[in-house]
C-alpha cells in the first residue's frame, strides 16, 4: 500500500459523498415533484428548467438561516447531534460496490470504497447508530415535543430493528458469505428478491421505520409532535437532520438493491463493467419512488401499533422465514 | 313518562308545577316558561328525567339594561324529535347568580362559562367557572349592554357619516383609543404576570401513582401554533407517557365578539356577517339566520326559493364534508394527497357558488324571504353532472381506497368513544351526535323549510367512534345527492323572494330561534328584536364550539396520536368557535 | 483484509468534513441575533411549563428488555449463517435448534403480556 492508494481513497470518499450529497439534493427535488403530481399539483417548476436548481436555492437559502440554540438546551450535545446522525447515513454506503471494477487513467479502480468480509454486519452495527443522534437531538434540546420525537425513535428503533437484522440472514445465507460484493455475485441468475420474498418484505418495511419515512415517520409526526426531535433545529444543523434522512433513505435503497435486487447485476455487466452503476442507481431510483409513493398513499400508523406489528408479524415471520430458508438450502445444497 | 305527558306536555305544563314558579312568558312575541332561579335545577331535572327533554341544545342569556334584568335562555329537545322546550331566569343585573346545569346537562358547560364571560352571569356549582373566549383578567363582560369597547363610537349602525360635508372623518380622532379602555383596579400593563395559566394548569387531572416505577407527568400545550389544530386553538394536556391523562381546550384567540358586533349591525348587515363565522359553510349559517329573522317577521318563502335554499344547503353539507374527511386524512398522517383529492369537488362546488352569488366562499347569499339572485339552468345543469357524475364517482373512490385501508381502520375504530348517552348529554350535534347511534338530525327532527317533502335517511353509526364519524359523513354526501336529485327534479319556477327587496326590514318585537341542521351539527340563531332596526340581541348557537365539550371526555386514556384525530373527527372551525 | 478497514476509515474522516464544513459555513454566513424570545423552547407559542427532563413513563421499558434479549440472539445467527455451507448436519440441526428456542422465548413473551402496550 503507498500514499498513491491513500490518494485514491480519498478521492473516492469525497466522490461518493458528494454524489450523496447531490443524490439528496435532487431525492428532495424527485419527492415533491412526485407527491405533487400524484396530487394534482404541479410541484416547484420555477427555479431553473423543471425546478432543476430548487435545490441549490434551498441549499443558499438554509446556509443563510440564522441558527438558534435554545437557551435551556444542552449546548453539546445540541451540536454534536445533526454530526452523529449524518455520519453513519453517509458511510453505510462504503461496503456498497457499484461495479466490479474499471480501468481509469491506467489504474484498476475498484467500484466500491471497502471490500469488507463481515459487510453486512457492518450496515447492521452503523445503520443503528443514527438513532442516538435524533434522540440526543430529542433530548438535548429541551423542549417536549423534540423530547417526545427522540423516544419515539427508540421505540421504534426496538421494534422493527430485529426484524431487519434477521431479514437480512436470508441472502447470507443463500450467498454462503457476510461479504457484500459475494453476495452480489450470487444472484448473478436470479435476484434474492425472488427467492426471499417474505425477507424483502420485512426488509421493506423495515427499513421504512429505520429512516423514518411515512408511514412509520413517528418520530417527526408533525400532526402532533409539530416536528419531533428537530422542532428546535434551524439552519445548517436542520438541514443536517434533513440530509441524515434522504442520505440514509438512498443508502438503505441502496443495500436493498445489492442484497436483494441484485446490485449492480444486469445484462452485460461482465463485458461493459460501468454499466453496473447504471443499473444499480436505477433499482435506486425505483426504490427511492415507491418510498414516495407510499409516502403520499398511506397514514401514519400509531406507534404502540408499530410495536405490535415489528413484534408481532414481522418478527415471527423474519424468524420463520430464516427457518424455512435453512431447511430449503440443506434439502437443495447439502450432500 | 306518561303517555299523556309523551303527547302534549308543554300547554299542560304550568299546571304540573302548582306551586306557582314556573309561569308561560307571556310578553309580546315571546314564548317558553319562565322559572324561578331557586327551583331552576329542580325544573329541569323533572323536565329532563319526567318529560323526556334530554338534550339541552342551547344556553344563553339576554340583557334588558331598561327593565335591569337578565334573562338567561335554555332550549331543551327531546332526541326523538319535537320542537323545543324554552325556558328562561330572569335575574337582576346587581345579583347576577343562576344554578349551574352543568351536572344535570354536562354540555352546558362551555356554553355557561361564555355566559358568564360575556355576559357575567355567574352559575353557581359550575365546576369550572373561568372566562373562555376573553382571557382571565379582562374587565368586564363585552355582551352587556353598558360595556363599550374602546373604539366605541355609537350604539347602533348606522354610524354618523364619517365624511361629513364631503371632508374625510378620521374614526380614531372622534374617539381616542383611551377613552374606553378598561383595566381591574390595580392593573398595570408594565407589570402585568398572567396568573390564568396556572389556574388553568393546576385544574388539570393527576394521576395516582401505584405503579412500579414513579413517573412525573408532563404537560404539553397543543397550540395555539401547531399544525393540526385547525387553526389558534391550544389543548392542554397533560401525559403520563404517551397517554393523555387530562386535556383542557383552550379557545379565543379568534374572539372578535361576533355577536357585540351583529348587536350594532341592522338585521340585513348580518347577513354577510353570518357567512364568517364558519367560513366554510356560509350558506348553512345564512339559512338558520334568515329562518330566525324570518320567523320574528312572519315572512312566508316563496317555493322557488325555498328549493333552491336547500339545494344551496345541501350542496354546502357535501362541500363541508368532503373537507372534513380529506383533512381528518390529513390528521392521521396522510402527507395531503387525500385532502387534495377530497377537496378537488369542493372547488366544483365553490365555482358554482361563486356563479350565482358572486363569492366562493362568503356567499351573503340569502335575504329574508328568499335568496338574492335565481339560479339559472345552466348552473342547475352543472350541478346535475356534479350529483350524477363527479361526486359519486369521488365516493366511490373514498370507499376503494380509504374505507376499508387497514391503517385507517386501526387508528380510528375505537378511538375517541363517545357512547349515545354520552353524546346526548354533552349536547354534541351533527355528525358526532349520530355516529354515537342517535338518530337526531334537525331536518327530521324539526323539520324546517321544505325538508319535510324530501326523502332522505338519517345516517347513524353504531359505535361512537372516529371511524364511524367518517361513514356517517361519507354516507351523509350520499344522502345529499339524493336530496340534490330530488330538488332538480321537482325546482319549480316562480319567485325567488317574497316581497320587495329592501335594505332596512322591520322585524316586530320578540325573540325567535331559527336552527338548522348544518354540516357540522345544529347551527341556530337567537334573535330579540326590540322593533328597532337592529336586533337587540343576536347569539349562535355554533355546533362546533358546543361538539368541543366532548373533546376532554373522548380523549382522556388515549395516546397523543389521537387526541390531534379526534379533534380533526370533531371538524371544527376556529371561525365559529371563537366567534 | 485490514486495508479495507483502512478505508472505511479514511473514509469516515472525509465524511466528517461534510457536516463540519456545513456548520462552519453556516457559522460564518449566517446571521446572528439572539434574543430572550428567540431562544425560548417552542411549545406551541406558549411558555413551557415544567421541565421537560423528567421521569419519563417510556411505556415500552419492557419491550426493551425483550430487544436486548432477542437482538444478542439474533446477532448468532449471522455466523451461522456464513459458516453454513461448511456446516455438518448436526451444526444445522442444532441451529434450527437455537431458532425454535428463540421463537418459543417469543412465544413466551407475547404470552406474559409483555408485547402489550401498558
């Protein structure tokens, strides 16, 4: 290993960050423009041709926010908060490859940041972490409703969070491996997806809850918690918050794509290898509107009934679901 | 309950009482009983538990500043039907004290706390007698005849002409602002400490503590700035976790005193004035104000536009609950799409409003003895796509894809219980009052223009809960296009207004009530007239400041999820309640 | 192997500069007027009452408890899930083992009323 190979991974890091970034930027811009038109509404049209630079002007506009502490706030903590959620969201995507690898500038160029054995257990352990910052954010900022919105995401946390481990042993298991690109490389015929039907399911909806989207957006429910646990964030440091949550949605639409979906597999991968980004943002892409979609569909569920659902259902049928998939592979594999 | 008393009660009904303190109102154009206040609770529990009047609909009170009197105004219904049972006290305006009917008519209770906040007619037993539309430590009670507010200029409109001689008046130099302006003794605006709040926070419930670990309790304000209240209205709760212990509505952010202003106004102003008070439903409030005034006048209405009264009300009902369902949605969570839908043939509606009373939503469409312009064919054709087409294509929708959602279901069956008896006592109307199980429509009940030739049902649900206040709005747009139907068939031509059309009316002395049955319960007008221009006192009776009681009883022991549901499932509007 | 550890966390330090950059920019720009009203918690336009850091009745404690449980049982089976082309039968057998012991201790649990809401 030489600095040249540090160089490179960190360009690859500031690349992947600020495709994220630029991927949340315009996920917010997809998001209305979808809800509104499956609202009968048009959607901002009017910054930039199909409001292409809305953006850009939300982003200047927020720089430009004055930020407030509240005064019986935690300051630190308060601070330190937006940090500990953002950072997780953005580097779940490391283990994620995009592609086997191609040749740039003479150089082998592997499409992923890390090719880690225990991949998985990786999103696994990082994906959990962001829930400490939205309920520091709860708490630090003193104020009910943040309070509130921070416990609720703990409860939810405990509730779907065992579901979605357990969905994700199934392509383990099929794959034989804990590596992300192997189990990629697995579903070169056929996608998890058809295979683990129920696991993509509990995965689904899961993950719904983990980045808090509708209908499980409880901890931000605005008809009662106003805005949850960012009620008493502003400027740069609710942005954050707001980045955290679209980041995390393409990251875990992302991993459902890879661990399910097929990742970057599709025709012609093996010969043109940079089509695997291509097929890999589309699934995102896919992914990404249906979040939408349900979004403008559905109610919020209340989150007692959330418990029940992630204890009661998905729960059980994430646990059979194992058990079945196990038994099934010793029937088909074993000697 | 006898039969005889079942079938003729009230012309008997002082005969019941030997004893000589209930006597008939016999004053010119006045009706009902007048009680002595000391026997008052003993009057209307025999009326309540004997006579079958369980459902106090109105309570209010009037000031006769000549004769230095007050008199305070019931209006009891049975909920089987059958016109109202009137009573009033009369006391002297230096001892202004009546006995609370708070616990024999639980939905006295804010009706009895407006009274003494604008009136200051103390109730004596009232659990909670604290001022409701002004806030605590305002001086004075606005609704009296001798209180003027500081911007007092005179009596009655109209005014003196505020440019006379062809010169501009500025209104504010004829009256400076101090002249008027009244504080307590003793009252500082520097150093003022509002103390109210912790009188209102302390009047919370608690819970006992015999649980394994101790917890505090928490309390939150829900508004007066928060998304889904509809509006400034502010509920204090009080939470022991997530499940609501005690709430507390708090309202008058919105107070303009609505009917201090219709008092100085002449009949015909508040005709418009009307439509502001549930800006929603302009038409409905028009109809209960025009049917008050026109009872006082004996006006009878020409039948042309007695239909299209009724095709404008009706027309609002499905307006009003189209928006009470999409934004119930809204409530629960749905991110617009459903509200926006719902609301997509309100506009339809709106548009045709806007049509034939040049407004879409204040339509000041209705005159005493008729309505202000005809309908032509060509709206009546709109509206008939609108009935055939559109509306029941949008119903069908609802039912494909929210009656049966399970997400749906889950938060609002069994949430927010309100049972029958329940219902009936807290004097709950309109849908709230039907989706309990009471069969109490005022169209049916006390049927009024020409309701009584209609064929309809009177929807009911049969648990009290939010899920079935969504059916029985949706089931109650159903009933609506059956009605809408029924007029376009039948609407005869002829004159749209008894009369010659005329800015000043005369209106004989007397008092009268005129109710509907609004979209969002019973809306009514209370009007004395003194055979002066203008009346001399005018008082709402608006269905979702009363359906407010029930919000406390429905909420308590469920979680704050819920409480913002309920609250959508009452659908109110600020406008009326604070008035 | 470790290498990529390496980058995972070279990246992890590159990502820090994004929020960093974000509240330092921030910082600068932004306009700076604070006052007693500004920072007042926001309850709804109202003065809070209480405190907000109390003894809060989180109702799903026990629901926590069963997570701890549950979540350290399930983290096994991601080994066992990897190893499981290389297992014998009987390391098979016994992991089916583990899972109905886990879905009986789940059983268990909804019985006792510990998946209720309190």
């Amino acid at each position: 290993m030489d600095a040249g190979m540090i160089w490179e991974w960190i360009i690859k890091s500031i690349f992947l960050i600020l495709f994220m970034t630029g991927g949340f930027a315009y996920v917010t811009l997809l998001e209305r423009r979808v809800l509104a038109r499956m609202q009968v509404r048009i959607g901002p049209n009017r910054v930039g041709k199909f409001g292409l630079l809305q953006p850009i002007a939300d982003a200047v506009k927020l720089i430009f926010k004055e930020e407030l502490i509240p005064a019986g706030a935690d300051k630190l903590m308060f601070i330190v908060a937006p940090v500990i959620t953002v950072i997780p969201a953005l580097i779940i995507t490391g283990v994620i490859p995009w592609g086997t690898s191609i040749n740039l500038f003479g150089r082998e160029i592997a499409l992923s940041i890390a090719n880690v054995n225990v991949g998985v257990l990786y999103i696994m352990a990082v994906t959990s972490i962001s829930v400490y910052g939205i309920t520091l954010a709860g708490w630090s900022s003193n104020n009910k409703y943040a309070m509130f919105g921070g416990l609720r995401s703990t409860a939810q946390m405990i509730s779907y969070e065992l579901a979605l481990g357990l969905s994700l042993v199934g392509p383990i298991l099929l794959a034989g491996s804990m590596n992300v690109m192997d189990i990629v490389q697995a579903q070169k015929t056929l996608p998890f997806a058809l295979l683990q039907p129920a696991g993509f399911i509990v995965y689904f909806m899961a993950t719904l809850a983990e980045i808090n989207r509708a209908p499980f957006d409880m901890p931000e429910a605005e008809q009662e918690l106003t805005a949850g646990y960012h009620t008493e964030y502003s400027s740069m440091k609710f942005a954050l918050f707001f980045m955290a949550e679209y980041i995390k949605m393409i990251a875990v639409a992302m991993i459902g794509s890879t661990m399910f979906l097929g990742g970057f597999q599709g025709p012609f991968v093996d010969q043109l290898p940079w089509l695997g980004p291509v097929y890999l943002f589309g699934k995102v892409i896919v992914w990404l509107f249906v979040d939408i979609w349900i979004r403008a569909t559905l109610p919020r569920i209340r989150y007692d009934k959330l418990m029940a659902l992630g204890w009661k259902v998905m729960y059980p049928i994430a646990l059979l679901n194992v058990f079945i998939t196990g038994i099934l592979v010793v029937l088909t594999t074993k000697r | 309950m006898t039969e005889a008393t079942l079938i003729n009660p009230l012309d008997t009904l002082v005969d019941q009482f030997p004893s000589g303190w209930v006597k008939k109102d016999e004053r010119p154009g006045y009706s009902g009983f007048i009680v002595e206040r000391e026997h008052l609770l003993e009057f209307a529990r025999t009326m309540r538990d004997d006579f079958g009047f369980d459902y106090l609909s109105m309570v209010t009170a009037s000031d006769y500043l000549a004769e230095g009197k007050f008199d305070v105004v019931y209006y009891a219904y049975k909920t089987i039907g059958g016109p109202a049972l009137i009573f009033k006290v009369q006391v002297p305006r230096e001892d202004a004290v009546v006995p609370s009917l708070v616990a024999l008519y639980p939905g006295a209770d804010f009706q009895e706390r407006e009274v003494w906040d604008l009136m200051g007619i103390r109730f004596e037993g009232h659990p909670d007698l604290r001022r409701i539309l002004m806030w605590e430590g305002f001086e004075g009670h606005p609704l009296r005849k001798d209180w003027k507010e500081p911007f007092y200029e005179e009596d009655v409109k109209p005014y003196k002409s505020r440019w006379p001689e062809g010169k501009p008046v500025n209104a504010d130099d004829r009256n400076p602002f101090n002249d008027n302006v009244q504080y307590p003794t003793g009252f500082d605006p520097e150093r003022w400490v509002p103390e109210a709040e912790t009188l209102l926070y302390s009047g919370l419930q608690r819970t006992t503590h015999n649980e394994e670990f101790k917890t505090d309790e928490l309390i939150v304000n829900m508004g007066p700035q928060h998304p889904s209240t509809h509006g400034v209205f502010r509920m204090v709760v009080s939470l022991q976790g997530e499940k609501i212990v005690d709430l507390k509505p708090v309202m008058g952010y919105l107070h303009r005193n609505h009917e201090k202003i219709a008092e100085r106004n002449t009949f015909l102003q508040n005709m418009p004035f009307t439509d502001r008070l549930d800006y929603t439903t302009s038409m409905s409030n028009n109809f209960a104000y025009a049917l008050a005034v026109e009872k006082l006048m004996g006006l009878q209405v020409p039948e042309r536009a007695d239909y299209i009264r009724v095709l404008m009300a009706e027309l609002t009902r499905i307006m009003n609950h189209f928006f009470a369902t999409g934004f119930l949605l809204n409530d629960l969570g749905v991110y617009f799409t459903a509200s926006l839908y719902a609301i997509e043939e309100r506009e339809l509606i709106l548009d045709i409003f806007e049509e034939i009373s040049g407004s879409r939503m204040m339509c000041n469409y209705f005159r005493f003895g008729g309505v202000v312009r005809d309908v032509s064919d060509e709206v009546l054709k709109k509206i008939h796509n609108l009935v055939y087409d559109r509306i029941p294509r949008k119903l069908d929708q609802f039912d494909a894809y929210l009656t049966n959602n399970e997400i749906l279901r889950t938060r609002c069956e069994g949430v927010g219980v309100l049972t029958a008896d329940q219902a009936i006592a807290l004097s709950t109307a309109g849908p709230i009052l039907r989706a309990s199980g009471v069969p109490y429509d005022v169209r049916r009940a006390d049927p009024y223009s020409i309701y009584d030739r209609l064929e309809f049902d009177v929807i009911t649900g049969n648990h009290g809960d939010i899920y079935d206040r969504y059916l029985v709005r949706v089931a109650e747009i159903k009933e609506s296009i059956k009605i809408v139907k029924q007029l376009l068939r039948d609407i005869p031509s002829g004159p749209i207004l008894a009369g010659k059309p005329a800015y000043q009316v005369r209106v004989p002395a007397g008092e009268s009530y005129g109710r509907v049955e609004g979209p969002k319960g019973e809306m009514g007008f209370y009007i004395v007239s003194n055979g002066k221009p203008n009346p001399e006192r005018y008082h709402v009776r608006a269905p979702t400041f009363i359906n407010l009681t029930s919000l406390a009883p429905m909420s308590r022991g469920e979680k704050v999820a819920d409480v913002v549901v309920i609250l959508g499932a009452i659908d109110i509007v600020l406008g009326e309640v604070d008035r | 192997m470790l290498s990529n550890w390496l980058y995972i966390g070279i990246f992890m330090v590159v990502s820090l500069f994004l929020p960093a950059a974000a509240i330092f920019i921030a910082g600068l720009l932004a306009p700076k007027k604070p006052n007693a009203i500004k920072n007042a918690t926001y309850e709804c336009g109202m003065e809070t009452v209480g405190d907000s850091w109390i003894q809060f009745k989180a109702q799903y404690y026990v629901f926590a408890l069963v997570f701890l449980v549950f979540d350290i049982e399930t983290v096994f089976l991601f080994p066992w899930a990897v190893a499981y082309n290389q297992m014998t039968l009987f390391g098979v057998l016994e992991a089916i083992v583990f899972i109905l012991i886990l879905l009986g201790a789940l059983i268990y649990a909804w019985r006792k009323g510990a998946l209720e809401w309190h």
